[in-house]
C-alpha cells in the first residue's frame, strides 16, 4: 500500500486527523456506522503510535441532517441550517459510541473564531482544556447559525486552522484519493501521484483536480488551500484515502498517500498573524522593506499610501511598491491616520495628529514576514485560489 515501510510510528506532539463526508457516509448521506468505527480504530492506534490524543475535525453533519428529516436537494438556507443541527447530533453520538470510553468534546467554530485574536486564543483554550480533560475533540464549522461571511466554508480549511489552533506538527485529511496527481486522475490515465511535496505554494491547478464527491464540499483545490496554511504554519499535511485503515497505516510508519512537507516554524502569534486576510493596505517604500526584512518596525516614513479602510488593531498587509505583499501586521493607528502620517518623520506625529500614540506604524512585534514564493522546477501556470463553498446542502 505505501512507497516502504519507515522504522518507527511518527514522533509527532500532536496531529489533527480531518474525515471528509463522504468517507463518513453512505451514498444516501446516512451516517455509515462501520467507516466511521474504522476511522475511531485509527484514530485510537495514532494514539497508541504517537502517546497523544488525535484531534478529530469531522464533517458529515450537513449530509447526516439532510437524510434525516428527508430534505431534497437544493436546500434553502434555513433547511441547511436545520440539516446542520440535526446532522451534528447524530454525528456527535456515533462518535461517541465508537469512541467510548473515552468522552468526546464538541467544538463548534465558525470564521470569527480564527480570524480575530481574542475568539482565537478562546477557541485555543477551550480545545487544550478538552485534551487535557481527557476528552477527544471533535470539531466541525458551527453551521447551523455560521453562515455567508461568518463561515470559512469548507472543513480542509477549517481543518488547517484547527491544527494551528492546536500547534500540531501534522495535518492529516482522510479523503476518497489517495494523494495529489500530477494530473487529473479522472481525465489522464497517466497521472501520478505525488509522494512527498516541499512546498505546496508551487502547485498548481492541474494537481487539484477538481470537486470531491456530491456528499463533501472541497476538492482538492480546498485540500491544497489547507495544505498551504498548514505548512506556512509549520505543520506538514498527509493527503491519505482508505479511511480507519489509512490511519492505522500512518501509525504503523508507512509512508503512504502524499505528504506536503512543514515549512518553517514560528512563533504562535506570528503564525496566527502571517495566515489573516489583511483587512486593508498599507503601501510601503523600499526602504521600509529592507528594514521589514532586517527585524525592525515600520514607521510613518516608510508609508507611501493606504488601500481599503481599517481601525486600529486589525491586521493589515504591509505591500511593496511592486505589489508584494511582504509582511502582515496590527497597525497602530487607523486609516485616517496612517494617510495623514505617511511619508512624516515619527517626531511630526504629534503634530499632525493632536497626539502621537505609537511611534511605530506596526511594532516589529506584532509583525509576520510573509515568504516570497518558492521558484522550483513545477512552478504552475495558475496559483488555485479555493473554490467557494458549494451551496448545495
Ligand atoms: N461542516 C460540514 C458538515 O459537517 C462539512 C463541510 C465540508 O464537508 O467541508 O457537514
């Protein structure tokens, strides 16, 4: 099954296993008991393997919900979040059964709990306080009342979040493929997969393939969009398909579906920072880049200009004049008040605005570099953006 044995099970601290719907569910949607007590088999030997308890991000709860109360295809927003709420019960009490005695912990997340610092630091306490209570989290995208803006979509995104938010070093997504071709393996009967992977900010869109099954909602352009959080954050990513016994495999050492290597690790709070969407600009000039990259914090001078509207504390994309974006970062004054200080020394702040806060635009602090590419051999002809959540469950 896999490229040959390794010695050992994986060393990892802590490794966060997400199960798609459709390796969770019959072709109905119904919950489909012995797959998912397989994946509880699994999930316990990485246990055994590793010494430490495995995060679980399940899906399923939408699929479930649907069967159960009957609802067909499209659904309206409403039955989606009543498919949601009935679904996630019925999920949560397999889980439990196939995983007893040891309890389960729910945790129910939505956008915001990633995306603004406070609800992340919750969300982070809530899910060590579980694992140290003995408990196996499971956790799913609080879709009942998560909806439109308030979602992050898809469950490999969330997947990869979830992760950070437990400073894994491994992120394995259970699928219905075994890996990444080089190809569609739908369509080219030559692709191949792709064993091991450096950097997955060099794939393109002929590995994503395309949609998952009519039960899930990613892909693997969804697959490769985690597999790149996880990585800038430091944790590597196995794409794996064959269910509980895939896991059982990883636990025994096996090498098997494709692994995408960790980038470099950082610190919690920059990993957090260099992974927000920025919610507006900050221009900067040259100068102010060397000084990013050399350490140090950006001041008014380095500022040329402002796009989009932010307050103080939200995070902002720091751009080159060339259009990188080369660092994420809290800024220390609003929109208005970048504009009126950029290009000014830090002693004419007080002038300008009444009265100087900060000297620094953005404290070398609370700062995240955000890495150039890679240029290798497999360079892509699109970078794959995610694709949106489907919008038919
Ligand atoms: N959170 C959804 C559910 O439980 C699944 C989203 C996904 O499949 O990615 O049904």
């Amino acid at each position: 099954m896999g490229d040959g044995a390794r010695a050992s099970a994986p060393a990892w601290r802590r490794v966060v296993v997400k199960v798609g719907s459709s390796s969770l569910t019959d072709e109905d949607g119904r919950i489909h008991p012995p797959r998912l007590w397989a994946i509880a088999r699994g999930l316990l030997a990485l246990e055994e393997a590793t010494g430490r308890t495995p995060v679980l991000v399940s899906s399923g709860a939408g699929a479930a919900g649907r069967e159960r109360l009957g609802l067909r295809l499209p659904l309206t927003l409403p039955q989606k979040q009543a498919a949601a709420a009935v679904g996630q019960g019925l999920l949560m009490l397999e889980w439990a059964r196939a995983l007893a005695p040891r309890p389960v912990a729910q945790l129910l997340l939505s956008a915001g709990d990633v995306h603004e610092r406070e609800r992340y630091v919750n969300a982070k306490n809530a899910l060590r306080a579980s694992l140290e209570a003995g408990a196996v989290p499971v956790v799913n995208e609080n879709d009942s009342v998560a909806t439109a803006e308030l979602r992050l979509g898809d469950n490999d995104t969330l997947s990869a979040w979830v992760a950070t938010l437990a400073e894994a070093e491994a992120l394995i997504l259970l699928t219905d493929v075994d890996g990444l071709y080089d190809a569609d393996p739908r369509r080219s009967p030559d692709a191949k997969r792709l064993a091991e992977v450096a950097d997955p900010g060099v794939l393109g869109a002929e590995v994503a393939g395309g949609r998952g099954s009519a039960r899930g909602t990613g892909g693997m352009a969804t697959k490769l969009h985690a597999a790149r959080i996880a990585h800038d954050a430091g944790i590597e990513t196995w794409i794996v398909g064959g269910g509980g016994a895939a896991l059982e495999a990883i636990a025994r050492g096996e090498r098997i579906g494709t692994r995408i290597a960790a980038g470099r690790t950082r610190p919690a709070r920059e990993a957090w920072l260099a992974q927000q969407h920025g919610v507006g600009r900050v221009r900067i000039d040259d100068g102010a880049v060397r000084a990013l990259r050399s350490g140090r914090s950006l001041l008014p001078s380095g500022v040329t200009g402002c796009d989009g509207t932010f307050r103080f504390g939200d995070a902002v994309d720091l751009v080159a004049p060339d259009g990188t974006v080369v660092a994420r970062g809290l800024v220390n004054y609003d929109r208005d008040g970048v504009v009126a200080i950029a290009g000014r020394h830090t002693r004419e702040i007080a002038s300008v605005l009444g009265t100087k806060d900060y000297d620094e635009v953005v404290h070398r602090d609370d700062l995240a570099l955000i890495d150039a590419p890679a240029r290798t051999g497999v360079e892509a002809a699109d970078p794959v953006a995610p694709e949106p959540a489907r919008e038919d469950r």
